[in-house]
C-alpha cells in the first residue's frame, strides 16, 4: 500500500469519523434542545406550583383569621350567655323571695281577717252587752227614780 492511499485511507477514516461526529454533535443538539425544553417546562410548573401554594398559603391565613374571629364571636357568645343565665337566676331568685314574701303576707292577710272577724265580733258582744247593761241602767235608773218619788211622797206624807 502506498503512502496515498493509506492517506486516503486515513482520510476516508476521519472523515466518516467526522461524519459521525456531526451525526453525534446533531443528536447531542437534539437531545439538549429536548432537554431545554423540558427544563422550560419544568421551570414553568415549578412557577405554577409556586403561585398555588402561595395561594393557598395564603387562603390558608384567610382561613385561620376567620376562625379566630369565629372563637372571638364563640368566646363573646358564650360570656353573653354566662352573663343571661346569672340574670335569669338573680330573677330566679328574686321572684322565689316575693313569691314567699307574698304567701306570708297573704297568710298574715288571712289571720288579720280571722282576728278582726273575732275582733268584730267581742264588739258585736260587748255593744250587746253595753245595750243590756244600758237598759238595766236606765231600769235601774227609772227604779231608783221611782223610788225617790216614793221616798219623797213618803216622807211628805210623814211630814203631814
């Protein structure tokens, strides 16, 4: 073999391997166009995914201060209600006081009557009496009348 054609056997060598080389240098360019793209893509989801979160991060705060202020709102409920069940039970209380104040006074009402009715009625016994006593007086008062006129008429006749 001569020396041209070793050359051109070494020639015929690189440029095949140069042929391969551009062939792999292509489908190194394909396979980093490929993997841009999805780097792009994942880049973009990545941002999605990240404007999500934040979203729901931030519904999230939205979420927890509407649920302080319903504890708020639960917590006012609940002294409110503390505060009408003391009320309902100082009412309680005072109307079982009055309702007690009122048998008794109504008790006392009620032997009040009793008394005056008994009172009215030694009244009725001692005018009855008072009456009888009266009659007997003015009885007595007639008799003894009487009697001064007999004693009277007596003695003038004794003096005659």
């Amino acid at each position: 073999m001569s020396l041209a054609m070793i050359h051109e056997q070494a020639k015929n060598n690189l440029e095949q391997e140069i042929t391969g080389f551009k062939e792999e240098a292509q489908k190194q360019r394909k396979i980093i166009y490929k993997l841009e793209k999805e780097r792009d893509r994942y880049i973009n989801e990545a941002s999605e995914l990240t404007q999500k979160v934040l979203q729901h991060m931030e519904d999230v705060k939205v979420r927890e201060m509407q649920i302080f202020d319903y504890k708020k709102k639960i917590a006012e409920s609940e002294t409110k209600l503390k505060q009408q069940q003391n009320l309902y039970e100082a009412v309680r209380s005072d109307r079982n006081l009055y309702n007690k104040s009122l048998i008794e006074a109504r008790d006392e009402i009620t032997e009040m009557k009793r008394k005056l009715k008994i009172m009215n009625h030694q009244i009725d016994q001692l005018k009855e009496e008072i009456q009888s006593k009266e009659e007997a007086l003015v009885k007595q008062s007639q008799e003894c009348k009487s009697m001064e006129k007999d004693k009277e008429a007596l003695i003038a006749e004794r003096n005659k």
